[in-house]
C-alpha cells in the first residue's frame, strides 16, 4: 500500500483492495476511474455544503482511459458524493456504497487532522477503539400500525448478555430524509461512538434503538407537508408498536425517565413531535440540525407544551438542540430558537460543531456530547 504523503492513502471507506479515492496529508482527495469509452467525467458531491467542497468536478482523461481529479482540502468526516459519466450518475466501483438519497450512494470518509494512517491518530471518537465493544443486533417486529413486518437496529451496551439481572435506558435514534435504518450505525458510527464513551465512564450504558422514518405510504412524495405527514405517522407507529416490541425484547426500564428520543435532519424533526407530545413517554429530548421553530410559533406548536415554562421544566430532564456553524440555516435555526427559549425561560440546552455542515460529521459530534447528558440522576 503506497503511503507516501504526496500521493495519499486510500480512503478507508474504499472497497477492499482499491487504492482510489486517496486522502492525502492536507485532506485533499483524489479520485480514479478507468472508463476508456467516456467522453467526459466529473465527481459530484451530494447535497448542499458538501464537505468534499463545491462541484462537480471535471476528472481528467489519459491516454489510457484512465479519469482523475483531486479536490480541495475537504472537510474531515464523511461525504456522499457520486459520478456523472456522460452525464449519467453512477456510483464510484471503488467505494463503499451508503443508504442516502433514497438510494445506495457512494461515500468517502475523510478523517480528522491526525487521522491518517501515515500520522499518529488524534481525533478518534467514532473510531472503534481498545473498549469492551456492545453489538448491533436487527429486531424484527410486526407493526399494527402499518400493516407490515419492520426491523429496527439495536444497539446494545458491552455486557448486555452476562449481566442477566441488568436493565437499561432507551435511546431512539432516528436517521435523516433519504437515509433509513442503518445510516446511524454505518455512516453515523453510533456504535462506536456510545462503546467509548461507555468505557471512559462518560455516559451511561444504554440500550439505542435506529428505526426507518418512514411509516407511510411509499406513493407519498417528498414535498410540501411531507415532513410533518413522516413525523406524525412515524410518531404512531413509534408509540404503538416499537417501544413495546423493544421493551417486551429487550431487558429496557420501561418508564418516561429512563426513554430518550433524537434524530438527524428529519429524525430531529420527528423527535421533537413524537418527544414534545408525548411528555408522558420521553423525558430527555434530542434534535441535531432539526429544529426549525419560529418564535412567534411557541406558545402553540407541540400542542401547546411550551405555554407554561414552569409546568415543562418540571417534566422535561433535557431539551437538546445542535447544528453546525456552516449549515446556515439551520445554524441560524436553533440560534433564533435559543433565544426565544430563553426569553421565555424554558430550560434547555445547545451544542454548536465548528466548521461543519449538513452532514455526519456534525452528527457524529453531536451525538458524542448529547449521549453524555443522558439517564443521570
């Protein structure tokens, strides 16, 4: 494996053996293709703010047929991006594909400073590491609500199997539009990221919980309403048939104070529905870059629940919100909503990530200090 520091290192996100794409030492990336038929390639990026910069750019041709481009110094963490050959999008052959978009995408993992292998690691928190690790089981369910069979992923905490007499919290996790079910485990890293903090003491051995979003129709198009359609219908199913399927499961303490609910994006949003109207069943609350309330909307939105300040900070332990500094409007989103909670002195929390965007990076990071405040007496 060629390690030389002007030339890179393969990503760790590649498919076993591919030396493309390459991270080199100033987080540049370089991307390969052998397409010899092709009259123009170009690498695009997924979404707005991508953190791989702004594209698509135009890869290069040789005489043998062999395409590449190296773009600026990216963002560390990991970015969907894909390839336009002749104008028709394809994924990349030497990555790893990831659910996103609606659709598998091909992503690279860009590491933190210190992160690559040529240098000594400095930024690991997602990282698997040296620590009693849990495991991610896949818990299937039949769901009244939707008339189906479903499957959920479960984390569950280093010792859950030997600690027999043992009951745990509940963290339900939910994933953003276009994702589904596996993204916080193998985007998000979710995993790793509770068994080390579970190990240096930081958080409390939990049980997390990542089901699909979307608990209608698939004929529903993405659009105007549709965010509030997904948080109502995945709030019902929630409710009626998930956390009783993972309570008669799994050995959880099935009570309000030991139930959190987060989510990404649009697993913020529907966290803050299914959290805020149903106080009796959440008492911890968790939105990352999902939190898009005006201040005008207080006194009415979630039922009502923020009309008496005194009456939520008497049943909600924790009231989380965070976003990226680069992810502007939904920066400004919590910014404008923080001071309107604080206006009206409801309780609540924020965390900023520096420098990144609508992507896992901000999440991972904001996942790694929102777990920490959970399930403490």
């Amino acid at each position: 494996m060629n390690t030389n520091p002007d030339q890179g290192t393969p990503a760790a996100s590649n498919v076993r053996g591919a030396e493309y794409p390459r991270i080199h030492a100033d987080l540049r990336v370089t991307f390969r293709l052998e397409a010899p038929g092709a009259q123009s390639v170009q690498v695009q990026p997924g979404g707005d703010g991508n953190g791989l910069g702004n594209g698509p750019f135009a890869m290069q041709r040789d005489s043998a047929g062999v395409w590449t481009v190296t773009t600026p110094p990216a963002v560390p963490g990991f970015h969907y991006y894909w390839l336009l050959v002749d104008g028709v999008a394809v994924n990349d052959p030497s990555s790893q594909t990831y659910f996103g978009y609606g659709r598998p995408t091909s992503g690279v993992e860009v590491p933190e400073e210190g992160g690559v292998e040529i240098l000594e690691p400095s930024v690991d928190f997602y990282e698997p590491q040296d620590v009693p690790h849990g495991e991610v089981r896949i818990h299937w369910y039949r769901a009244g609500t939707t008339g189906e069979w479903r499957s959920a992923y479960v984390y569950t905490p280093p010792g859950y199997d030997t600690a027999a007499a043992t009951r745990y919290p509940v963290l339900y996790l939910q994933h953003g539009a276009g994702e589904d079910e596996t993204g916080w485990t193998k985007q998000g890293r979710a995993n790793f990221i509770l068994d080390n903090l579970i190990a240096a003491g930081e958080a409390v051995p939990m049980i997390v919980v990542m089901e699909c979003g979307y608990a209608m129709p698939a004929s529903v198009p993405f659009g105007p309403g549709f965010l509030q359609q997904a948080s109502q219908s995945f709030g019902s199913l929630l409710i009626q048939d998930l956390i009783p399927a993972v309570d008669a499961a799994y050995r959880t303490i099935a009570d309000r104070e030991h139930r959190a609910i987060a989510g990404l994006s649009m697993g913020g949003f529907q966290a803050l529905h299914a959290g805020l109207t149903h106080l009796d069943i959440f008492a911890w609350i968790g939105a990352f870059s999902g939190a898009r309330l005006e201040a005008s909307e207080l006194d009415t939105a979630y039922d009502g629940v923020f009309s008496d300040p005194a009456i939520f900070n008497r049943q909600v332990r924790l009231l989380w919100l965070s976003a990226g500094t680069t992810e502007e409007r939904f920066y400004q989103g919590i910014q404008s909503l923080h001071a309107a909670l604080e206006q009206k002195k409801i309780a609540h929390e924020i965390y900023v990530s520096e420098g990144t965007s609508h992507e896992w990076q901000t999440w991972r990071r904001s996942l790694h200090a929102f777990a920490p405040r959970l399930f403490w007496r």
